[in-house]
C-alpha cells in the first residue's frame, strides 16, 4: 500500500512510522505545508522522496487543498496520514480522501478536540489522558475513532510532561493503526463508519 504522510513540523509520528517498517506499507512521500519543516530533512536523509507545498503561497484555503490534492496524487496513494499536519482541510479535502485519511489527536476524542489538549485535560482535573486516531471527515478533529491510547494524569504534572507522556504512546499507536490499513483489516463503509472487528 501506498503511504503518504503530511506534517508541518517534526515529524516525530512520521518518523515513528517510517522506523516501524510496516509490511506492506511503502512511505511513498512525505509532505509539508511548512518548507523549515524539521521532518522533512529527516525523510530526505533516508531516500524518502518529500514535497513542501507553502500555503503562504495560496490565495485561498480552496486553492491550497486543490493544489495538495494534486501533489499528493501523483504517488497514488491507498492512505494518507496527517502527522502534525496543522491546516484545516476544506471538505473537498476531506471528501476527496473520504476512507482513507487518518490523523492522530493528543486528546481522548470527542473530549478536547482542537489545541492545548493537554492543558485543557490537566484545568479540568482530568484522571486521564491520551490520544486518538480517527478518520478524517471536514469537521475538526471528528471521525469515527480507530484507536485509542491512554495515560494517566500524574499529581502535579505539568503540560510538558504530561505532552512527552502523551506523545510516546503516540508513536506505539500510529504506527499500529497504519499497520492495520497496509494489512486491508479495516473495512470503511459507503457511510463511512469504520469496521475494526478484523484488527488486533
Ligand atoms: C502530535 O502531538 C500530534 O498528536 C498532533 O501534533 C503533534 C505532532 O507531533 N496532531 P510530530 O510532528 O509528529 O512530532
């Protein structure tokens, strides 16, 4: 199957991804929004073909996701996977993708979608924490859920450490989730609920 995974910074997930060496995954580009993206260099190093798409560039949001749409499609892909991609897509994006577009939250959704999750999460006394994959569809941080992990919040933790917590369970949970798509176990249906029962 063929991979393409969007990010804007980093790239920790990315490089989580790639590092996992996924049987039937083939990481067919890397793409950034950003051109100082610190991810990008890191998949250059390793023969990973990368593309920046600077959305400074684009008139309109429209502009933009038709131009990513373009550039993305040039390596056919089976799954594309947002790793701290930090654009709101259009849902001609969304649409486009429809079944195969997945992103990692550092929420437990539908708690705290959007930014400052682990802020919000330690505010509000929250026992617990962690992260989730979902389908995208145009709404923000919406989509039937594919996985979660889950952290304890810790007496006197900070946003930091509670995000660096957050964060290593992100990097067991994305790769797993990609792993189940390489391996044609999760079924989408016309409505675009997500069928798990054949995953591990
Ligand atoms: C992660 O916390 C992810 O959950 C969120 O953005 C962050 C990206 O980090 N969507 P990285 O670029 O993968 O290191």
């Amino acid at each position: 199957k063929n991979i393409v995974i969007l990010i804007s910074g980093r790239g920790s997930n990315m490089q989580a991804i790639v590092n996992a060496r996924i049987p039937g995954a083939r990481i067919a580009a890397v793409v950034s929004n950003r051109p100082d993206a610190a991810g990008l260099a890191w998949a250059a190093e390793r023969g990973i073909e990368t593309a920046v798409l600077d959305h400074k560039r684009f008139d309109s949001r429209d502009a933009f996701d038709t131009a990513l749409i373009e550039t993305i499609d040039r390596y056919q892909p089976d799954l594309v996977v947002l790793a701290g991609f930090m654009r709101i897509l259009t849902a001609g994006f969304t649409g486009h993708y429809a079944g195969r577009l997945i992103n990692i939250h550092p929420s437990l959704l539908p708690a705290f979608p959007g930014l400052h999750t682990h802020r919000r999460a330690i505010d509000e006394g929250c026992l617990i924490a962690g992260c989730t994959v979902h389908l995208v569809t145009a709404e923000l941080d919406h989509g039937p859920i594919l996985a979660q992990g889950v952290v304890r919040v810790l007496p006197g933790d900070s946003e930091d450490a509670l995000a660096a917590r957050v964060l290593t369970l992100e990097h067991v949970l994305y790769p797993r989730v990609v792993s189940w798509f390489a391996a044609g176990r999760v079924a989408v249906g016309a409505d675009g609920s997500a069928d798990l029962s054949a995953v591990d």
